[in-house]
C-alpha cells in the first residue's frame, strides 16, 4: 500500500521544480494519520510540517469552554504547520485529523532551510498562504452570515474535492465540532439533505448522490475558496516563467 502514495500527490510538492523537490524528498517520511489523531495542539512547539496526500487535516481553534471550531481544512493541496517556515514555533491553533490517509512529515528544519533560499519554494509557498489566507476569511463569513445547510454543504464539497470517491467517512459530532455547531442541527441539516437526495448517510459514512445539486445547494464561500486554490496551483512554477 505505501509504494502507491507519492509526494506528487500532494499538489504543492508536485509544483516545485525538480532541484527544489530533490533536496526535500529525501526527509519526506510516509506516515498514516487516523481519524481523530492531534498532529500538534494550540501552544505547543512544533516539530514537523505535513503534506497531506490522502488525509485531510482540520485546523481548529479551541476555546476555554471546550468548544471548538474550524479555521481551515487542508488536503492535498497543501501543507499544516507554516508557522515553523513563518518564523513561529507554536500555534494559536490546534490540528485534528478529519480524515484518515497518507501524508508527507518533513522536519520543519529542513523545510526552513529551503524557505531562506529565498527561491522558487518561497514564491510557492506564499502564494499558498494567500490562497490559505482566503479560506480562514472566508469560513469566518460562511460561519456568521450563512445556513446550516450551506456550510455543511460547502465541508462535504472541500472534502470530495480531495477525494477520489464519492464517500466520506466523517461522524455527525465531528462535522459538529468543525463548523462549531451543536451535533442536533447537523442531524437536522444531514437528514433535510438526506430527504433531497443529496447524499445518504448511514454510520459515519456519507455518500454524496448529486453533486450538481450539491453544488446549487451551497454558498459562495466556497467557490470563493476553491477559485483562489485553483489560481494558485495552476500559476507556472518560476523556472518555467518567461
């Protein structure tokens, strides 16, 4: 099962130029992250960075209450634990593994070393953050301005994007703590999208019947999220620039 899982399938590795891939590629270390699993905690050095390729990893803010709530949700297209290349140790946040799979854990170090160069995984990487930058803002709006429906909607479309089935395996409680919502307006949510013939959820494993109506059925934010990922990975690396 581990020959299968490439760096390449993690799309910001796969966007760097062959020099700047083979410094890193030999520290990359294949890991498998389950549901559930705490990669690092609000305030706790960090050690590692992780390019997810299978996983999905939820950053969430915890409060004093032990609420919870999500601040971005990151797949393959990115990587979890920039504060360690943004001259950070620790985070305001904490990252979950939402769903279970592969992911790349590079020392951030390493990683470090390579963002001083100051070249091409530099200009990537800031680009990422930009992109990344946007999502935060806009789960913050979605959270404030828009429905259940809506936001539960806009989680299960993220989390398809990054999938190459149309099944996700995700329990009502944990959609529940990242869109900070009680878990019975989530039942509610899923069982009025269930009822449209949406998806059909049985025992933690959610399949998505019709996407294009799924797609009708959510809020701007996020198109708006996915329009800013997709500029960025489909900007040409700089080697490639004329």
């Amino acid at each position: 099962m581990l020959t299968l899982i490439s760096p390449m399938q993690n799309r910001l590795l796969a966007a760097l130029a062959k020099p700047e891939l083979e410094r890193l590629q030999s520290n990359l270390e294949l890991i498998h992250l389950s549901v559930g699993e705490t990669i690092y905690e609000s305030g706790i050095r960090q050690e590692f960075v992780y390019f997810p390729t299978t996983a999905v990893i939820t950053l969430l803010y915890m409060m004093e209450d032990g609420e919870s709530a999500e601040i971005a949700s990151i797949g393959n297209e990115g990587v979890v634990g920039i504060s360690l290349f943004m001259g950070g140790h620790t985070a305001s946040n904490s990252a979950i593994v939402q769903r279970a799979g592969y992911a790349f854990r590079l020392r951030g170090h390493f990683l470090k070393t390579e963002f001083d160069r100051a070249g091409a995984l530099l200009r990537l990487l800031l680009r990422y953050i930009q992109a990344l930058i946007t999502q935060m803002t806009q789960i913050a709006i979605c959270n404030r301005h828009h429905h259940v429906d809506q936001q539960l909607s806009r989680l299960l479309l993220q989390n398809i994007d990054r999938s190459t089935s149309n099944t996700l395996v995700m329990t009502q409680q944990m959609i529940a703590n990242s869109l900070g919502l009680r878990r019975e307006r989530i039942t509610e949510a899923a069982s009025k999208m269930q009822r449209q013939k949406l998806i059909q959820y049985s025992r933690g494993n959610i399949d998505i019947l019709d996407r294009t109506l799924l797609e009708k059925n959510v809020c701007e934010c996020y198109w708006v999220i996915r329009q800013e990922f997709e500029h960025i990975m489909n900007l040409k690396p700089d080697h490639q620039t004329a």
